[in-house]
C-alpha cells in the first residue's frame, strides 16, 4: 500500500508538472488551430515559424541577450566566488553572501520597478530619452544571474584543495597560471552549471525584462504576453516546444558531464590511496 501510495505521489507531480508540456508539444503537430480538437498530424506551425518575422526577431534577441548576460555573469560570478571563498573573515564572508541572495530572495516585481527607477533617473541625469533597451536588459540580467553562478562555483571550490594553487606556483606557475592550469579544471564543471542555469533563467524572464526593456529591443516573452491580448497564434506552440526540447538536451548533456567528471575524480582518488 505505501509502495502504491508513493507511486501515485509521484505520478500525480509529474502529470501536473510534465502534463501541460506534453499538451502544448501534441497541438503543435495538430492540422487546425483548435485548442481541443486534434484534426490531425501536421507540421505546418513549424513551416509557419520559419516566416514569422516578428518571433523570429524576438527569439534573436532572447538568445542573443541570455548568451551575453550569462557569459559576463560567468566570469563576475567566477571571480567573486574565488574572493569570496580566499576570505578568512567569517563575518564578512556570511555578510557578502547574505547580500549576494537578496536579489534571489527579492519578489521580481519589486527588483524589476526599482531598477526601472534606477535606470530612468540616470538617463534624465545623462540627458537621455531612450534609456532603456538592450544595456538595460543586459544589466538586468547579469544582476540576477550573479547569485546563481555565485551558489553554483562557490561550493565547488571548496571542494577543492586549498594547497593546489600554492603548489602549482611552487613548482613554477604564476597565480594566474596556477589558477587557469590547475583550479579553472576542478571547478568547470561548477562553472558550466552557472552558466547553463544562468542562460535558462534569462531566456525565460519576463517580469523583469518587461519593465527595463524599450520598445526597439523586445525579448520573446513579452512578445508572447502582447499576443495574449488577442490570441496566441499555433506557431507559438510549435516554438515553445522546440525550446523545451533544446533545453531538456542541455540538461541531459550537463548531468552526463557532471557524472562523468564525478567517475574521473573518483577514479583519480582510487589511484591515489593504491
């Protein structure tokens, strides 16, 4: 009966969670526009999707946001997290990394006005009219992608041996060669991590991105949000679920990376105590 009860459990999370996904990945593929009724198997939304200007312009430019955000919010995040984990003041460390999870304890709503207000009073300060747009979404981003790298390298590099630089430079390398040549290895994987949830996190935005963004840079969310005012066309589905797909494969990919270099670290340990 327990045994019964914990499958039902888990079956009824994943039909709430997955079930939506797999409604909107089956209409795609429908022959008509209906919402209820499947007329048939056909891929016209997708041929559809390949001559809609508008998405596509939108799409390019959530790719092309969440990859730039998440690459400069690698590198601050990487950094910081060797500061921080170098600190030998607990207070101050505690301190920074309290800060640090305020942006990802902080409503959106609320960080998505205040830095509004931010960016509007600077460019009446600079004499600007069109403040906002695509710095402005960049800076966004990076400001709540910077915890998520943080928390993803931060541990990694505990786990590391503290000596590892030290040594690297006994034997001869630079602090700089030290850390690209032995740490940059053993944290990559914490690195990859960041940037692949940073990336998810940025193309999936809307809250945030709708009160910084202006009106000559609109990311695909909050075009999607414009066609809910009338309807959201087919090829909206057929989008959606070629992203759902790619980021299920980063996914996959990112476990079987991380479970390899958990076997090759492993591994290594084995050889060491032989």
């Amino acid at each position: 009966m327990k045994k019964f009860l914990k499958w039902l459990y888990v079956s009824l999370i994943m039909l709430f969670l997955y079930g939506p996904m797999l409604v909107m990945i089956v209409l795609s593929f429908n022959d008509s526009a209906s919402t209820s009724v499947m007329t048939g198997f056909s891929f016209k939304w997708y041929a559809e999707l390949l001559h809609d200007t508008v998405t596509l312009q939108a799409l390019s430019n959530t790719l092309l946001l969440a990859v730039t955000s998440s690459l400069i919010a690698v590198v601050i995040g990487t950094m910081a997290a060797v500061g921080v984990n170098a600190m030998r003041k607990k207070w101050l460390k505690n301190t920074i990394l309290t800060v640090t999870n305020i942006p990802m304890m902080n409503p959106d709503i609320v960080t998505g006005v205040s830095m509004m207000l931010l960016f509007v009073f600077v460019g009446k300060f600079v004499s600007s009219k069109d403040v906002l747009g695509f710095p402005t979404l960049l800076l966004a981003h990076i400001t709540f992608n910077l915890p998520y790298v943080l928390l993803s390298v931060l541990p990694k590099l505990q786990q590391c041996d503290k000596h590892l630089g030290e040594a690297a430079q006994d034997l001869g390398c630079t602090p700089a060669g030290a850390f690209f040549k032995v740490v940059l290895p053993n944290i990559l994987s914490g690195i990859v991590s960041g940037f692949i949830l940073a990336f998810t996190l940025s193309l999936d935005d809307f809250i945030i991105s709708y009160f910084v963004s202006g009106p000559k840079f609109q990311t695909l969310p909050i075009v999607i949000f414009s066609m809910t005012k009338k309807r959201v066309k087919p090829d909206m589905y057929a989008l959606s679920t070629l992203i759902f797909l790619s980021v299920l494969i980063l996914l996959i990919l990112m476990n079987l990376l991380s479970i390899h270099a958990e076997e090759k670290a492993s591994g290594k340990q084995r050889k060491q105590r032989r």
